[in-house]
C-alpha cells in the first residue's frame, strides 16, 4: 500500500467533509467512510433498533474495496493511525444517523496497541472529545476484538474504559480465542457470539436445545449476550429461542452510510420468521 500517512500528522488532519457534512477519512489512495449497522433487542412480538455498530467502508478510485482486504494491506507502522482515524470517524459521523436513544458499538483490537499506556492516552484522547460530537460514554461500547492478546493487556483496557464510562463488549465469542475463562477475566458487559461460529451451530438439530444453557451461563456471569451474523430465519429463531439480548445481522438490516435515513420502525418477528431469503452483505 503506497501513499502512506506521514505518521507527525494528527487524524484529523486525514479527515474531511463532505458536500453535506459526512466526514471522511484519506489513507493514501483510499477514501474510508463511516457505515453504521443497527443492533436490535427483542420486545415482545417486535425487535427494536437499540444501538448501531460502527463499520469502515473502504473505497479506492470510487469503488468499495472488500474491509478485511483493506485492514490486511495496512503496514504494521500504520495500524494505530487508520485505527484511530476509523473510531473517530464513527464518532463524528454519528450525529447524522438523526435517531436519539441509540448506543454506538466500535472495534478495538489491542493487538493494534499492546502497550497500556499508549492505550490509555488513545481512550482520554477520544473521551475528552465525546461532547463535541453530542456524545456521552454510557453511549459508547467497546468491542474488543481480543484475538490473541496478553490477558494483562485485555484486563488493564477493559478497567480503564470503564473507569471512563464505557462499556466493554467481547467479540467473536466460540471462535477459540474468546473462551468463558476469559469472559470471567475480563467481564464484560455484553459477550458477542461470533456469526460463523453461530451458523455451523444452527446446522445441528439440537441447537436449540444447546444455546439456551450457553446463554443462562453467560447470564449468570452478569453480561448481556448478542447474536450477531444473524442471516436466516432459523438463526433468529435460535438465538430467540435461547434468550438472547441483542441481535444483529443482514437478516435484520444491513449496514448503511452514514447520512443514510434511519427506520426506527420496528421490526415484526413473525414476518422475520417467516422469511428465508440469505442476504449478501454489501461490504465483503
């Protein structure tokens, strides 16, 4: 990848606006645009949009560009910098969803920044900002995409967070990294299952029968369980059916570009139950 950021820049000053006020950032020949994709909860008969998680859409010479072919093109010396650029795109641009009441989930990945103090100066840098942008930290949850980092990394992130006002969320639980030993190190608020994982375990015939004693453990450890990669009917109705709290995936709704109308209606489970069509994502 050519075109590198020289790195005694800022973010912002990689970040533009525009026509209309949706910011953008530049990373050498890319232009990165916020997409933000609604998280639902069950109430009673219906889901409802409760919060949004904040994706990059990549694009170079005017076309999208598949994000996990982008992110594995970045230099290693680099990461820091279109990580940070990412999280406050999606803070700035957050405004323009128009909807009030809604959370905003972000990535972190600490093997982007494994040293604590770096770490914490990257989290009062954002926190000290949130109030330009409208926001304030019980809005914020953290996804902590935690791979194979040093557990003293995850514990020290997670604290200083929440000392903040964050919330923590693990993601890609079941895909071996995020185990239920590491849920009890890091105790998050919400354990985010990972949608691979979900889909060859809806595969089985007795999945149903099997979730709901996964969801009353994690339950049973204070956190919050969201489904994501939910992308049939059969997958809403087991994650449904085993209590979940949150639930996401292109069944539901797909991931729109910042400025894009928000519908707040929400969503009828029978309708969603009774449909069967597997959806392609839009961003790779």
């Amino acid at each position: 990848m050519t075109g590198r950021p020289d790195r005694r820049r800022n973010v912002g000053e990689a970040i533009f606006a525009d026509e209309v006020g949706i910011e953008y950032g530049v990373y050498g020949a890319f232009r990165l645009r916020s997409a933000y994709q609604p998280i639902f909860a069950p109430r009673g008969e219906f889901l409802k949009a409760v919060a949004v998680e904040g994706l990059i859409e990549p694009h170079r010479a005017g076309r999208p560009v598949a994000p996990p072919a982008f992110f594995e093109g970045v230099p290693a010396p680099d990461r820091f910098f279109v990580e940070t650029m990412c999280q406050v795109l999606h803070l700035r641009n957050f405004r323009n969803i128009g909807v009030d009441g809604l959370d905003l989930f972000f990535n972190y990945n600490p093997l982007i920044n494994d040293h604590p103090g770096r770490a914490l100066a990257e989290i009062r840098l954002m926190t000290r900002h949130l109030a330009e942008f409208d926001l304030h930290p019980g809005m914020l949850v953290c996804e902590i995409t935690e791979q194979a980092a040093d557990d003293k990394v995850l514990v020290s992130l997670a604290r200083e967070m929440r000392r903040d006002g964050i919330r923590i969320a693990i993601d890609d639980f079941g895909t071996g990294h995020s185990t239920a030993e590491r849920v009890a190190l890091v105790q998050p608020d919400i354990v985010k299952i990972d949608g691979t994982w979900f889909a060859e375990f809806c595969r089985h015939a007795a999945a149903e029968r099997f979730f709901r004693p996964l969801v009353s453990a994690l339950h049973d450890r204070g956190t919050k369980v969201l489904v994501e990669g939910i992308e049939q009917s059969t997958h809403l109705r087991v994650a449904l059916d085993g209590g979940v709290d949150l639930l996401q995936g292109y069944h539901l709704a797909r991931p729109a570009l910042a400025g894009t109308v928000f519908d707040e209606e929400p969503l009828p489970v029978d309708t969603l139950l009774g449909m069967d069509n597997k959806v392609v994502p839009l961003f790779g």
